[in-house]
C-alpha cells in the first residue's frame, strides 16, 4: 500500500503571495487521510482537490506558529460542516475520535474557544483528542507511524517546560517521508533520514544549495528531497533555486508547489 503526498500549502510565513498558500500537506495511506501543519486555507484546497476529509484519521502540528497552525481551526469547522450537509460523511465519522498531536496545548485551548464560537457551538458527533507532542511514537495505526523528534528551531526549553518545536518521520507500507518542520538546521533531526525514500526540507530559514552539499557530504542515505515551506530565494526565482539544487544533487531534487502530489 503505497502513500500519496498532497501539497496544499508550500510557503513560508510571508505576506499573501500569488499561488502559495501557508505550510500544509496531506498523506493519504490504506483509505486514511493525515495532516501535517494546517498552514491557511488548507481545508479548502484539500476540499476542491477531491481529498476525502471524512477519512482523516490524525492531525499533526511540528509548532504553533501561525504559517503552520492559521488553518487549523477551520480544518476542524469544516470536517464538522460536512457532517451537517451529508448523512454518509456523518455516517463515517460518528463516534470516531481524531487525535491532534501538538507541542502547545494551550494554543489547543485557544482553539476550542475560537470554534465554540462558532456556528452550532462546535458540537460534533466524533471527538477530537489533543496529545501534547513528545519525542517518540506519536502515532501507531493501521500501518501508519509516525514518529517525533524535538528540534531547536525555538530554542531550548526552560527546565520542566516541554519542547515546542518538531520534526516528524512517517513510515508506511514500505516507504518513508521525513518531515523537517522548522529547524535550525540538519542536525536538529539527522537521526530521522536515513533510509528514508523522501525528505522533505525547510527553506525559510535556509539556502537550498548549502542544504543540498551538506546532505550530499554527510554520507545519509535518503531518497528524493524535496523542498517547501519556502523563504525568499524560492519565492523570489523558483528556477534559479532548482539549478542551484540539481547542481550538488541531480534530479533527486524539487521544489514543492501548492497542489501538486508526491506517490510513493
């Protein structure tokens, strides 16, 4: 059973940009649909592509910051929606509990009180049960793990509060995506590539040709890379960041757009 990525949002937390949306994708495995970071307009994109929202079986957030989280609330208000205005998406989702992994529960709070001010008070037939991230098996399903790794990109936490920031490794019918979320750099989550067929990388706080040697002189074995979450340099000249990247590592390489799709 293979595992086909969706990218419904590739852009760093800039201003509105034409095309791109905040940092979004979707995995879909064995008729489950799961989420990672839930940047702006994610519901609706994942919507108006033909994704099955009702078969979402988890969400998972790398860190609360608005680019990855801004869409959160109305994922949730809208797999609620579609309950409301068809019996079979009802159906599926009586009774079902969704678990939604993030590093803040408080930020989780703040949530909840946003959509029970929404339309109907946010009363839902299935259950959303937040699991504060941790290092480790986050989730373990119908053959789908993923796996969490803390990483620096907000700093070291005082002593006895909980890290805030994650990188997330998902293994599933043979094959295996790797997540960087924000990070400081590669080492924040070397321990999570290798071997992995598709690693995903960060550029709003990085150059791609500098990631790509330092992937190449490290000796990892990984699949393809992928960029997203994308800074200046790809936004600016998507093109030129390419060729800089195929220049250390071939066509193992590509830059990520709002929509396109990754089959595994």
């Amino acid at each position: 059973m293979s595992m086909t990525l969706t990218f419904l949002g590739t852009c760093s937390g800039t201003e509105p940009m034409p095309g791109r949306h905040h940092c979004s994708f979707t995995v879909e495995h064995d008729g489950g649909l799961y989420w990672f970071d839930a940047g702006e307009c994610c519901s609706y994109t994942a919507h108006l592509a033909g994704l099955d929202l009702p078969a979402t079986q988890a969400v998972f957030i790398s860190h609360t910051h608005m680019d990855h989280i801004g869409g959160l609330p109305n994922l949730l208000w809208t797999l609620r929606k579609l309950t409301t205005i068809s019996k079979p998406s009802a159906e599926r989702l009586a009774g079902r509990t969704i678990p939604v992994v993030i590093p803040r529960l408080d930020v989780w709070d703040g949530i909840l009180a946003v959509l029970a001010g929404t339309e109907g008070g946010f009363r839902t037939d299935f259950k959303l049960q937040p699991e504060r991230a941790r290092d480790g098996i986050a989730f373990d399903r119908n053959g789908f793990r993923v796996t969490a790794l803390h990483n620096l990109h907000l700093g070291v936490p005082d002593d006895g509060a909980s890290w805030e920031s994650y990188s997330f490794r998902i293994d599933a019918g043979g094959r295996s995506v790797v997540f960087s979320g924000d990070v400081r750099g590669l080492a924040d989550f070397a321990a999570l590539i290798p071997g992995c067929d598709l690693l995903l990388m960060e550029t709003g706080h990085h150059g791609v040709a500098n990631v790509c040697r330092e992937l190449r002189d490290s000796g990892m074995t990984f699949g393809r890379l992928g960029f997203t979450h994308h800074g200046r340099e790809i936004l600016d000249d998507p093109q030129a960041a390419l060729a800089a990247a195929q220049a250390v590592l071939g066509d193992h390489v590509f830059i990520a757009d709002d929509g396109m799709q990754v089959h595994l």
